[in-house]
C-alpha cells in the first residue's frame, strides 16, 4: 500500500459523511472564537482570565471567573454547542469544557476516582509497578493498561540502544494503536476496510513487537498517519468521547507517563500531595501537576532530544530510527498542536475577524473548505 493510499484511508477513517456547514459548534472553543472574535476570549487572554500563572507550567486555575458566564458570547456559543450536540447541559459544564480544551487542566491523581485509577478493559488492569501518578497519567491520555503496558516494555528496552527521550516517539506509536482500537469498537466491522482501519496492524504491534526494530515499515507510516490525522481531523469528538482530550495532550500525558514509570533514582519532583517540589529541589518535572499546554511544551523539547542517537548505535539500528522520525516528524513540528489543525481550534479565525479581516461568511467558508478537502477522499 503506497502513502497515498494509506493517507486516504486513514483520513476516511474519521466520518466524513457530516456535511461540511454542520460542522462549526463541535467543540467549545470553535463555538466560543466564531461568536467573540477575538474581543475578550482570544488564546492569550484565556491565559489571562483562567489561569493563576499565565506563563507557568504549573499553574492552577483562577475560582473567580463567574462573570464570563453571562457573557452574551459565551452564551451563545454554549447554546449553539448544546445544539449542534443535541443536548442540554448545566452552564458550568462551558468553564469546564473550555479549560479541558485550551489545555489547563491537570492529571493528579485525586483529581480521579477509584475506580477510574483502577480500569478494567478487556481483562487488562494496571500492576503494581504503576503507582498513582502513572496511572493517572495513563487515564487522563485514555490509553488502556495492556496497551500502555506494551509501550512501556519497547520504551525500557530502546532505552539501553538510543536516549531515554526515545519515549516520546515510542509514545506515538503506542496512541496510534490506541486510537485505531478505538474507531475499530465504534464503527461496524463490515465498514472497517471503507474507513481504513487495519486491525492486522494492531496485532502485530500487541503481539510480536519488542522493539522498534521488529515494526514493519508499512505499520510504521500506517501508524503516523493514524496519529496525524487524529490531531490535525477531529470532527465532532463529544459525539464518540464525553471526555474528550485533544490528541497531542493525550500524546504528551501518555509520554510522561512512560518517563515516569521508568522512575528516578533521586531527585523525586513531586511531593506526596503530587505537587511540583520546585527547581531548586530537582530537575525533574512533577507531570501530574503540569497543566496539559506546559506538557507539550515539555514533549515537543523531549522530542528534539530523542533525535539524536546514541553512538554506539550500529548502522542498522541509525537507519531504523532514522526512518522512523522522518516519518513521525511532521507531527511534532505542529507549532503548538495548532498549525494546520481545523481552523476553529486556535484563535487564528477570531484574531482575523477582530481586526476585521475575515467577515463572518468568510470565516465560515474558510471551515466548510477545509472539511469539505478533508471529505471528498472516498476509499473502494
């Protein structure tokens, strides 16, 4: 199957049949910058409004932020979300969903229930070498435990061959899996070949792989472009995933998760409230009290490490990696998650109709193009 190919398939995989105008309100924040423009809920001054410490990593988020809740914008923006999705929620559900999307939130372990620290999916649970941080981590990236769980032993493997930044990459593949299982238990089996899902791919990774090496090279690109268009297509994402996390944020928590299984000999960054012990103590970084944006601020750096190789690396084992970033590059070199995602998703289209640079049917037009391209690629 040549690229082309695998990238059309990959891109059928997720439900092109809505029509492109329908799309606007599938999530908050598309909603929130079509109807404000940029005039009080750009990016920055979402910073500014929610978080503490705009400029930190570790910020906690601000309590006294009832007043946007009778903004007429966010307002109209939570109706039209509500009604693209059918649905009527609480208000408070926008403060929550907004943070979540723009990336404040965090992944501490108190923050989850029992239960969810403890999932059972298809007999697979976590061990006891996955303390709480790890697991919460692993949780909130929506990643299952047997999968994670396969992830972490290529990643302690390659570690002895390449850096231990070889995570982040390990983490790519492993999410890619994740996400192909996922669209193979929403959408019917007699529909699989249409909407490219390759469930021979997923076995392979689950069954024979041990280290990067043993990754076809076809399974390789399949995989990068399963990722890449999750990040770069996501189309109306509450209807299959109430708690939905965009994909690099679920990428970087995945990542940190493989960094903190992997433990620290000393320096320990988190205290036990799993609370950042500061710069001065360690340094490490304490992931589970980073917000979600300060995590792929931490990937992306991690990731410019990984590609480096180490030089007792034979030619053999340099040319595989060397091949499996080529590949996997591009997703990492998306300026903040954002360049060449939907529109809708930074605030690019409301800094342009702020400064009255796009009217309101141009914005409109700029999404229904970007989907309908998206739309048109139909696999036989």
């Amino acid at each position: 199957m040549n690229k082309t190919v695998i990238a059309l398939s990959v891109i059928s995989l997720f439900h092109c049949e809505v029509q492109a105008s329908n799309i606007k309100a599938d999530t908050f924040t598309k909603a929130l910058h079509y109807h404000d423009k940029g005039a009080k809920f750009s990016d920055d001054q979402l910073k500014t409004l929610f978080l503490n410490e705009p400029d930190s990593n570790y910020s906690d988020l601000k309590n006294d932020n009832a007043w946007v809740l009778n903004d007429i914008a966010w307002q109209t923006a939570w109706s039209d979300f509500q009604a693209y999705y059918e649905v009527s929620n609480n208000q408070n559900n926008s403060y929550q969903l907004i943070t979540r999307e723009a990336g404040f939130t965090k992944a501490k372990p108190q923050s989850f229930t029992e239960q969810e620290l403890n999932p059972n999916v298809n007999g697979a649970t976590f061990s006891r070498r996955d303390n709480e941080a790890v697991r919460a981590s692993v949780v909130k990236a929506q990643v299952d435990p047997d999968i994670f769980h396969k992830a972490y032993d290529i990643y302690a493997a390659e570690s002895n061959r390449y850096s231990e930044n070889i995570h982040t990459l390990v983490a790519k593949l492993a999410l890619a899996v994740q996400i192909l299982r996922d669209r193979s238990e929403t959408i019917p089996q007699d529909q699989w070949k249409a909407n490219g899902i390759r469930m021979d791919v997923l076995s392979r990774f689950m069954g024979n792989t041990y280290v990067l090496q043993n990754i076809w090279p076809s399974d390789r690109e399949y995989l990068a472009q399963v990722l890449d268009s999750a990040i770069k297509v996501e189309v109306k994402p509450y209807a299959q995933n109430q708690n939905y996390l965009r994909t690099h944020f679920r990428l970087a928590r995945l990542s940190s998760a493989l960094r903190d299984r992997f433990g620290y000999f000393f320096n320990v960054p988190c205290s036990t409230n799993f609370e950042y012990v500061g710069s001065q103590h360690t340094n490490h970084q304490c992931f589970v009290d980073m917000t979600d944006r300060g995590l792929w601020s931490w990937y992306t750096s991690e990731y410019e490490k990984a590609i480096v190789p180490l030089p007792q690396h034979n030619y053999q084992q340099k040319g595989v990696l060397a091949h499996l970033f080529e590949i996997m590059m591009p997703i990492a070199l998306v300026m903040d998650g954002l360049a060449a995602v939907e529109f809708f998703t930074s605030s690019s289209a409301a800094e342009f109709a702020a400064e009255e640079a796009w009217t309101e049917e141009e914005l409109a037009a700029s999404q229904e193009s970007f989907l309908t391209n998206i739309c048109t690629a139909e696999i036989e």
